[in-house]
C-alpha cells in the first residue's frame, strides 16, 4: 500500500509538472500573441453593417470589375484554397504572370499594412490596387463606376450600405465595401483556443514547436494576431537566399520609398493558415513548409535547427490553420444595354 500510495503522489507531481510548464509556456505566448476575436474587427473610418459587406461580398467575386470580365478579387484569393490562388505568382489580364505571389486575404484586415512591401495602408487602399493594376484586372475606375451604375440592383445594394449619400456608388465606396466584407474572413484556429485555456487544443510537438518558435526568435518579427502582418525586415538578415528565393530585381519595399536602406526589405509574412498557402516568399518558388522553415532558420536566424526542432516549428504552424467562414456564392446582377463589354480579351482561334 505505501508503494502505491508513493506511485500515486509521483505521477501526480509529474502532472502537476506538466501543468506548470504548460501554463508557463501559455503565459510567454500571450506576450507574444493574442487570439483571434470572436466578433468582426471594427476597422478605422468604415463603419461595418451587415448592408455593406454583403455589397462587398458580391463585388469580391464579380469578375466584371475586371476589364476583361475574367478575373475577380477571388481569382487570385480564393476562398476556397487558403485565400490565395496556390500560385508562384498569379496570371492577370491577357494571362500576364504577376510579380509577386498573392497573400492570403484571409485575416488580412489584422495586417498592420498590405501587400508584402506595405504600400497600401489598410483593405480598402489595397481593394483598388489591383483592379487598376495593368497586369492584373487592368480597369479604371470610371470604368467600374460605369459597370455598377449600369445594373440597377447594384445601385440598390449601394444605397442601402451608404444610406444618406447623395451619390453612393464611388470607387471609395466599392473599396470600402470590399473592406468590409474581407474584415469578416477571420480564421480561428487551435492556437486560439489553447491561447484561451484549451490545454488539449494543440498537441504536444505542436506545444513543443511553439516553444522552439518563441526561442529561436521567429517571434521576434511573427507575432500579434496574425503571427506577422507588421514590421518590415530585411530577407536574408543573416545570409541572402539563392537569387530564385530573393531575385534581384524585386528590390522590395524600396520600390514604395526608394530609400537604400530598404533595399530588399519586405513586410513580415503572416503566417495564419500558412500550412494551406502554398508557395511561399513573395517569390512564390517554394512549395515545401518545412524547406521554408530551414531557409527562414538559417537565413533570418543564422540558427542551426535540428530536424526534430524543425518538424516540430511546423507541426505548430498547422496548429495556426483555422476554420473558414463559410462562404455561399453570391448571385450577382444581371448587366444590362448599357453595362460596359469586356475589352482585352484575346482569344486565339
């Protein structure tokens, strides 16, 4: 009896162990990170009512914003892939090829900027990038607000998420609207629920790979809510990556500030739901997130993983895929006589 009654106090002092450590590692986490909320982000100058982001909702995935009537926001962050296209960089108006690789849109409104040379301060400034890019839906936005004043269940849907607004369908309004319905793409994910007190929420080589992120000093640019999203860093802090990784002529957010000093500087990844968002890098070249990991460890770092460490700071970043909201395709307005034609088309026969 005294020998079982001596098992039994030390099993539960390793429990108790555990548990402490656990909550140990919590507690650095939260210094860290924080959660996803449970309801939708507010977002600065854009008041979200359920009007405005059904109108974004359908402006997100109408392909006639685009010059061609080909491509949508969707086509290159589409919801059904992580929110990106699972391209190296994503094809454009008159099949361009990009020249970066599209970020998720998912959980994008916590991004301290967009895009990954943070060019465009918040989701709206971001929403008209791309309808105006050249090599991506290539329109204008007379062109746009032509499109949309052409139906009139579009002007009807303005209305009513601009209520009291002489002439609501703007291009400012168009952006603000797609904000609004990105601002609802939250993922929650198992991280969230064990940063909330969820002790069973990640497994164990998840916990571990954690601890290994934290240590390491991939926290000290990934972290927040969206595990980066903010602070922009050199690439190749401790050692340039092979040109096919870091190519020569992206010269990063120096193309936004043209100061030397920002030669080669990019936003720090997000890393939500970066286990679905194959390739990584703004180049878009690797396919394999534990390959990315070794190139972040090394070239970032200057930290020499082992392979245990390394499966395990993966293992974690699954634990940071999230649920998806789920998504009905929305049924969009018929064009009428006056709806501008699709241009830029070529079409061989």
């Amino acid at each position: 009896m005294k020998h079982l009654m001596t098992s039994i106090a030390a099993v539960s002092c390793l429990l108790a162990g555990a548990a402490s450590a656990q909550e140990d590692l919590r507690s650095e986490a939260k210094d860290l990170f924080e959660p996803v909320p449970s309801t939708t982000p507010s977002v600065q100058d854009n008041p979200i009512t359920p009007e405005k982001i059904d109108l974004g909702k359908a402006l997100f995935f109408d392909p006639r914003m685009s010059a061609s009537g080909v491509f949508s926001c969707n086509s290159c962050h589409n919801l059904a892939t992580g929110g990106d296209d699972n391209m190296s960089t994503s094809i454009g108006h008159g099949w361009q090829k990009g020249p970066r690789n599209a970020p998720t849109v998912l959980n994008s409104v916590f991004n301290e900027a967009q895009f990954w040379d943070g060019r465009a301060a918040d989701l709206a400034e971001q929403a008209k990038g791309p309808v105006q890019a050249g090599v991506e839906m290539a329109n204008t936005p007379e062109n746009v607000v032509a499109t949309l004043n052409s139906m009139p269940q579009y002007v009807d849907w303005f209305k009513a998420a601009f209520p009291g607004e002489q002439d609501p369908v703007t291009f400012d309004n168009f952006a603000k609207a797609i904000e609004a319905y990105e601002a609802t793409l939250v993922t929650p994910a198992p991280f969230d629920a064990w940063l909330n007190g969820d002790d069973n929420a990640m497994t164990d080589q998840q916990k571990e790979g954690l601890r290994v992120f934290m240590e390491a000093g991939c926290s000290a640019c990934h972290n927040g809510v969206n595990v980066g999203g903010h602070g922009y860093y050199p690439f190749g802090l401790i050692e340039k990556p092979g040109a096919e990784v870091l190519p020569e002529g992206d010269r990063g957010r120096y193309q936004v500030t043209e100061t030397a000093d920002d030669e080669y500087v990019f936003r720090a990844g997000p890393l939500r739901n970066i286990a679905v968002t194959a390739p990584y890098f703004h180049s878009g070249v690797v396919w394999d997130l534990k390959t990315a990991v070794e190139i972040m460890a090394s070239s970032q770092l200057g930290a020499d993983l082992s392979e245990d460490e390394i499966d395990s700071v993966v293992a974690f970043l699954n634990a940071l895929t999230g649920e998806v909201p789920e998504v009905v395709y929305p049924i969009l307005p018929a064009e009428t006589g006056t709806t501008p034609k699709p241009s830029g088309v070529v079409i061989d026969e």
